[in-house]
C-alpha cells in the first residue's frame, strides 16, 4: 500500500513542478520572443497523469487487472516519455544558466 502511494506521489509532484516551469518559461519566452516551447510541459503532465492512470488500475484489484494494457510496460513507457519532454524543454529554457 505505501510504495502505491509513494509511487503516484512522486509524478505528481513532477507534474507540480513541470507546471510550475511552463509558468516561469512563459514569462521568460515572452520577454526573449522565443517559440512557445512552453507548452511541452503541459504535454508532458497529461502524459505523467495517463501513466499513473494506468498504473493505478494495473494496481487495483479488481476486473481491471486483465486488461493487457495495464499489465503490459505502457505506464512505464508514458512516464518516461513525459519526463523526457519535460527534461528537454528544461534544458531548452533553463540550458543558459548551467552554460554562464
């Protein structure tokens, strides 16, 4: 029970600071007039939601467990995927302070 909700805390607090990024790379591509890359983050929280979405019912007892979905290694997948976007529009808007 506790590495359930241990599991889902952690991309849920991913998910607080990826928005709270997208809120900061907003201001900040509005003031340098860069392409609105921004909005990879709010991707990449619907794609950490749908993972934990699919975890969780693969976790649930119950007739969602013979789903091949939710057995499968997809919510793995679409965690990782939505943290590599994540992770590289940070470097694309946060990359020039770790270069200065």
């Amino acid at each position: 029970m506790i590495t359930s909700i241990l599991g889902v805390a952690m991309p849920v607090s991913i998910m607080f600071v990826f928005y709270t990024l997208a809120q900061f790379s907003g201001k900040l591509g509005d003031a340098l007039q860069l392409r609105p890359y921004y909005m990879l983050y709010y991707f990449a929280i619907v794609l950490l939601f749908t993972g934990i979405q699919l975890d969780l019912l693969r976790m649930s007892p119950g007739t969602f467990t013979y789903m091949p979905v939710c057995n499968s290694e997809l919510p793995g997948a679409i965690t990782a995927i939505g943290m590599t976007i994540g992770a590289a529009t940070t470097i694309k808007y946060w990359g020039w302070l770790i270069r200065s």
